[in-house]
C-alpha cells in the first residue's frame, strides 16, 4: 500500500487531477498536501488496524481484512477505469496493477480466518 501511495504521489496525482477535472475529486487539483495527509493518516490506520491484529487477535479479524482487501480492491479498479476513460496513465495504476490486485485478491479469496 505504501508503494502504491509513493507512485501516486512521485507520479503527481494533484497534477493529474488538474488535467482531467471531470474526473477528478477536487481535493486532487486542490492541493498537494491534503493528498499527502489523506495518504499518510490512511497509512497509519492501516499499520496501526495490523498491528493492534497481531496482539489482540479476534474473531472478526479476518472478515476486516478482507473488508479493508476488497476496498483496496476497489481502488486499483478506480484507477484502471480512470485510466481507461481518460485514455493516460493515472498515478498509481501500475502498482494498482501488479501490487494491490494480486496482493490484495489473495487475501480476498485465500486469507485463513483468525482463531477464534
């Protein structure tokens, strides 16, 4: 997921967002640091959400997984529909591609389920 966000960020998603306006969020032509301070606090409630699975194990544990697998999911789908529509690259749709969607599907369809 972090590479995923460098790519989005080294390849200027606010930029991208600047050149295609209809497709865009407004946050994306805005400004480059609320980008970044979105990237990072999701981030860290991704770390901290793994972390926090890893001591206190529960039942519901692998179903948040693959809740939080199925909405990265969603986003590497967004980036290639975009990508498509707008007919150029949008930052991340590599990583969306050879990183999220394998790691990710794995974890959707062949994550075990936590003890319980």
């Amino acid at each position: 997921m972090a590479l995923h966000n460098v790519e989005e960020i080294a390849l200027g998603i606010p930029s991208w967002g600047r050149d295609h306006p209809r497709f865009a969020m407004s946050l994306w032509s805005d400004a480059a640091f609320a980008i970044i301070a979105v990237l990072l606090v999701l981030a860290a409630v991704a770390f901290a959400f793994a972390l926090w699975c890893q001591f206190r194990p529960h039942r519901w544990q692998a179903p948040m997984l693959r809740l939080f697998a199925l909405v990265m999911l969603l986003n590497a789908g967004s980036h290639l529909a975009l990508s498509l529509i707008t007919a150029s690259i949008m930052p991340g749709l590599v990583t969306a591609l050879l990183v999220i969607v394998p790691v990710f599907g794995w974890i959707v369809l062949r994550a075990v389920d936590s003890p319980k």
